[in-house]
C-alpha cells in the first residue's frame, strides 16, 4: 500500500526527497527491471529512499566541486536508477538538471547533433555519464565539451555524501531544463522551478486520483517530461512506488510492458496513443497469452504526447478484455512541456464528440448529423488545476473564441513555466500573451487548437501543422489517417501530410512509407487509392506523393511525428522521387544466411531477403533493429547488442558475425566440460 504524500511544507523537490528519506527510510520508490527475455529472468534493482537520498548527497557533493548554485548539469546517463540519481543529485547540488539522452549506437549522428545543441545552448558546467554513455560518446563531444567537468556517476564515491553543502533553495528557484523534442531548428530549454513542478504534481495526483494508490509501470523515457514528471516524481510526490523499464524494453516487445503491469498488480502508467497501438496490435497476435494476464488493477492508463484516437483506445480495450482491462480506465489527457506537464485530464472513462467534418474546416463545432462526414475528438477532461485557467482564442484577432468555436488553447496558473533558457523575445510571445480588449494575462500560447464543452478540453489539432487550402482547414493527422487506410500496403503512423507553395497557391504533398521492395505497379496503385480516397473523404487534390525509406518519417523521443522536419527533407530534395537502384537480389545460400533473412523478413514485413540487402535501406529503424535482436536472441539463444546490428549491414555481414558467436558458444561449452571432466 503507498503512502500519503509529503506534508504541505514541503516547497522544494530537495525537501521533498529529504522528508521521503527521514520518515520512510526503508520505503522503495523507484525499482529498475534490467533484462532482455521475459520478466522472469529480469533482475530487480531497487533503491530505498535512504539509500537513493545517500547516492544524491553523494553525487551532490561531486557535482559541487565544478559547479556553483545555478550551473546546469547534463544528464546523459542511460535510463535507470543512475538517471534518477542524477536529476535528485543535480538538484541537491543547487544547480539545475538538464535531462537528456544519450544517443543511440545505430542513429549516432542524429544524436550527436541534438546533444550539441543542448550543450551550446545550456552551457552546462558538467555532465553526467555512465560507462555505457562513455564509450558510446568516445571523442564525439570531446570539442564541445572540453571545458565541462564529466562525472562517472555510478563511480562516485558513496562517502562523499558527508562533504554535502545544502543550498539554500527558493521555490521560485530553477530545478530543471526541459528541453523540447521540437521538430526542426534548435531544442529550445523549458525553464521549471520547483514551484512549477510541486504544483503540476499536486494537479496530477488529485486529477488522476492517485493519491495513496501510486503503484505504477513505466518505460517513457526519463528525459521525456512525462516519464519524469508523470513517472518518476509523481512516484516521490505520492509516496508510491515505480517500476521502471528501458524504453527498449518496450519498444523490443511492447507486451512486455503490460506483462510487467499484471506481475506487479500495477494501478497506472502513462504512454503517447501510439504505444497502445503497438500494444494491441501485439496482443492481438497472441490471444493465449492474454487471457493469461491480469489486469484488473490496472485502472488509471494515462493517454497523452499526441493526439488521442477513439479506435486505439477501443482496440486496446477490446485485445486485453480477457485480462480483465476495462476501457473505462483510459484517463485521455492534454499536457505540454511549456506548463510543466499537464493541463487538462479525464477523472474517469473517456467523452466523445462526432463532428460535422465540413463545419470543423470552418472552426465551427456542430454535431454530424446523420449520413454526414464525421469527425470524432476525443475529450481530454477539464482542467487538472481548479486555480488554472482554460481559454480559447482566435490566433489571429488574439480575442476569446465564442463558444462552439476553434480556437488555439491558452493556460494560465502555477504550472507555466518561467519560459525559454535565453529566449527572451520568443519567451514574451509565448509565455506572456494577453487578451485583446480585455488586456487579461499573462497566458501561455500552447500551439494547440481545440474547443470547449461544457468545461472538457476537446484538442483538434496543431497550430503549425494546419494545411490551409483555399480557405479551408485541415488537420494532418486526418488526412494522414485517410491514407493508411486507403491501402493494406500503407503503413500504420507511416504517413506524413503537409503543404506547399506550388503556383501561387497551397498545395497538398503525403510523404509515404509503402513496405520495402514494392514493385512500380504498387506504388501506382496505393497512389491511385490515396489520391481517390483523400478526394472522396475530404474533396481536395493530392499535388504529389513521395515515397520515402521508414527512416524518413521522423518521430520525437516520445513518439511525436517531426512533420516540420518530413516537409523540410522535401524540400531539400532528400526524398527521391523514385526508388534508388538496388543490388540485384541474390538468394541466400546457406543456414545461417537463410536464419538472417528469414528474420529480416518478419521484423520489416519483407518477403523476399537478399544476402546484399541491407537492415536499415529495407525500412529498418532502431526500434525494428531491437525487435531483429529480441527475435534472434529468443529463438537462437544468441546474446547480440544493438551495436551489434550497427556494426554490419547486409544479410552476408549479418550472418558472419552470427556465425563468429555461434563459434564463440561452442568453445565456452567445450570449456566448460573439460573443467567439469
């Protein structure tokens, strides 16, 4: 049973922990899961408060001996208990955390690049790593940093917890810089305080009823604002307890995470629609195991990060019935960096609204009548904070929408950050704008377009992303959803829609990640289909289809498509208008060569594998590289890595090194029956 929250003087995440550790020493709040095959071979690895307040102090004191009360330090551990250590010990020190994530061995370069942003924006004084970040990173960021102090965390000596210094904090004072996930251009630091994070947890736990039932499963990334804020403070906040899973582990088996919920009778976790997506697909691909599970506890599945689908929630509903989930427990939810984490939430079930699609291109609300195109929003709750204002505004006039409008969503109260790290001109517009007529504010801008009813959140959009042709909105995400489904080889979330200037005019570009290998003659015809089908549901004309590779429709770190970023790559010309030619296909010609391609085959949906092919030219990505490792290492028994598939290319390169591992098995077997002989 969890604990009743921290008593209301705690002003600070510093004091917060410190209580946490003097009144439940022996309490575990966070339990990191590290393994590979199934949860009965994953190895717990927990910290109890006094413990984690200890390994803080300690790192405290380290990071103090290079850094004064408001440096910024980096941390770019791997997720785990080093990474919750470091964000507390980063506070502890009196200086402000700046999560991040370490780069992934198969997309070093994108990595790289986000990291050195980070670092040249915040101009951290040091930066924390791990062995693993250490020999991933090897001399990449030397120049970059070279004059920031970097810290082995899990190294640091435990002892060094008795030099601490407790800084003076203020509640006003910076804990943290969320960087966004953004899109194109510079990562732009969100500016929170303690202040801002106490109060959004507050909103947090009494919309979300966690209050003394904070039992959850995890696997958002720590450096993603609502795996840290959501998932790791909101365990400390509630006195409750967190299990904490990689997002590899995920994303390698997405029914890992549920597995993980009915093991440990788990009440909440959070994820973005697609993780459920992903899930229910996965289940409903194994129906024994299902009914096998138990998910009768499970009654808090926050849904948020993107738009939330009525047909995700249902299909997810529908594939874990037999484990006892019921859809009512879906709390659909509308949150942003920019005001810590949440802003509105459903208390329970899910609303829905079916649209009239024509008057929503008019930003008029009215309900579908029968026979009509329809548009069904999910609802997102009221407001998570009584004392936080909700308003509608018109983007261009800045005036109140009247009511049955859309508008852009704007938020005022104790959550909204204090702004962008040294973005004042962007920090005003953004964070301090204000009615006109009534001159009533500061608010903060979301971006996000959306409407009211009777006090729910209904969001319908984004404000950047809208394609406006001739006069008319449209929303990507439908256009998007319309296209998958005008043709089985069309990819589920593997479409992006945007425009472009094109003789004068607004005009409507998809970006298409059709399987691999399909002929000219398919292609033709999934363009026929989308064009037909774009045409009926929304009466307007597709200028051009694009087919690109998978790893050309981008997503954040939390599952967010970079439509910004597929429209720039377009009109950069990184996408060809035709397949590049490839290397004429060459069977496979032995067992191991025939267990590669078979394997490539499943993961990327493939049915004919060459021995030239190569993983990520075939639509490979990292989350297909962890799935080709999760379906190898299962089925052979090898115990290959990620920078196992980053090292080698092609189903030939592939199968010598499994051939090298397989030699490698044989001698420690034949080791181990000459020692036992």
């Amino acid at each position: 049973m969890s604990k009743k929250s921290a008593g209301p003087g705690t002003e600070d995440l510093n004091g917060l922990l410190r209580w946490r550790a003097e009144h439940e020493p022996e309490s575990i709040t966070y339990t990191f899961l590290d393994g590979f095959l199934d949860c009965d071979t994953w190895r717990e690895q927990s910290l109890t408060n006094a413990e984690l307040h200890r390994r803080a102090r300690a790192l405290a004191a380290r990071i103090q001996q290079n850094a004064k009360r408001g440096d910024r330090v980096l941390v770019l551990n791997h997720p785990g208990l080093d990474y919750v250590v470091g964000i507390y010990g980063s506070m502890l020190a009196g200086t402000v955390a700046v999560p991040a994530y370490p780069p992934e061995t198969t997309r070093l370069n994108r990595g790289l690049e986000r990291i050195r942003a980070i670092v040249a924006d915040a101009q951290p004084s040091c930066v924390l790593i791990d062995d693993e970040t250490a020999g991933t990173l090897g001399e990449s960021l030397r120049s970059e940093v070279a004059a920031v102090e970097r810290i082995v965390s899990p190294a640091v000596d435990p002892a060094l917890a008795d030099t601490w210094v407790a800084p003076d904090i203020a509640p006003g004072d910076l804990a943290v810089l969320q960087y966004t996930s953004g899109s194109t251009g510079q990562p732009k630091g969100v500016m929170l305080s303690h202040r801002n994070l106490l109060e959004n947890l507050r909103a947090g736990r009494d919309a979300y009823g966690v209050e003394g039932r904070m039992n959850g499963v995890f696997w958002l990334p720590p450096y993603h604002d609502m795996g840290l804020i959501g998932g790791i403070l909101m365990a400390l906040f509630c006195g409750g307890r967190a299990r904490l899973l990689a997002p590899f582990a995920f994303l390698r088996d997405p029914l890992r995470w549920v597995r993980t919920m009915s093991r440990y009778g788990a009440y909440v976790s959070a994820a973005p629609n697609f993780a459920y997506e992903l899930a229910a697909q996965a289940a409903e691909s194994a129906p024994e195991e299902i009914s096998t599970l138990d998910l009768s506890q499970w009654r808090v599945a926050i849904s948020g990060a993107e738009p939330v689908r009525s047909e995700t929630m249902s299909r997810f509903a529908r594939a874990f019935a037999p484990a006892g989930f019921r859809r009512d427990s879906f709390r659909p939810s509308f949150g942003l960096a920019e005001n810590t984490l949440v802003v509105t939430a459903q208390t329970g079930g899910s609303s829905l609204a079916r649209l009239d699609a024509a008057e929503l291109e008019r930003n008029q609300v009215r309900e579908a009548a029968p026979g009509a195109t329809a548009r069904v929003v999910v609802g997102c709750g009221a407001s998570a904070d009584p004392r936080q204002r909700v308003e509608i505004v018109d983007p261009g006039t800045l005036e109140r929408c009247p009511a049955g409008t859309v508008g852009e969503i704007w938020v005022s109260g104790g959550s909204v950050a204090q702004g962008y790290w040294r973005r004042a001109e962007e920090s005003d517009s953004v964070f301090r704008a204000s009615l006109a007529g009534t001159g009533e504010g500061p608010f903060l801008r979301t971006g996000d377009l959306g409407f009211l009813r009777a006090g729910e959140l209904f969001v319908t959009g984004r404000l950047k992303d809208l394609i406006i042709l001739r006069g008319r909105n449209h929303y990507p995400h439908d256009l998007e959803r319309t296209a998958e489904q005008a043709h089985p080889r069309i990819s589920s979330g593997r479409c992006v829609a945007f425009s472009v200037s094109a003789d004068g005019e607004e005009a409507l570009v998809l970006a298409l990640a059709a399987a691999p290998r399909t002929s000219e003659e398919e292609r033709s015809a999934i363009a026929e289909a989308v064009r037909d089908r774009v045409g009926e549901l929304h009466e307007i004309a597709v200028r051009e289809i694009v087919f690109v590779p998978r790893g050309g429709i981008r997503r954040t770190s939390s599952g967010k498509l970079q439509r910004s970023a597929v429209r720039a790559a377009y009109l950069a010309g990184e996408y060809p208008r035709e397949d590049r030619a490839r290397t004429p296909y060459t069977a496979p010609r032995d067992e191991i060569e025939r267990t590669v391609a078979d394997a490539w085959g499943r993961v990327l949906g493939v049915e004919r594998v060459g021995i030239h092919d190569r993983f990520f030219e075939l639509g490979g990505d990292s989350l297909k590289a962890a799935q080709l490792l999760g379906d190898l290492n299962t089925r052979l028994g090898h115990r290959l890595t990620l920078s196992d598939v980053a090292a080698v290319h092609t189903v030939e390169e592939f199968a010598a090194l499994l051939g090298r591992d397989e030699a490698k098995q044989l001698r420690v077997s034949t080791d181990v029956q000459v020692d036992l002989g």
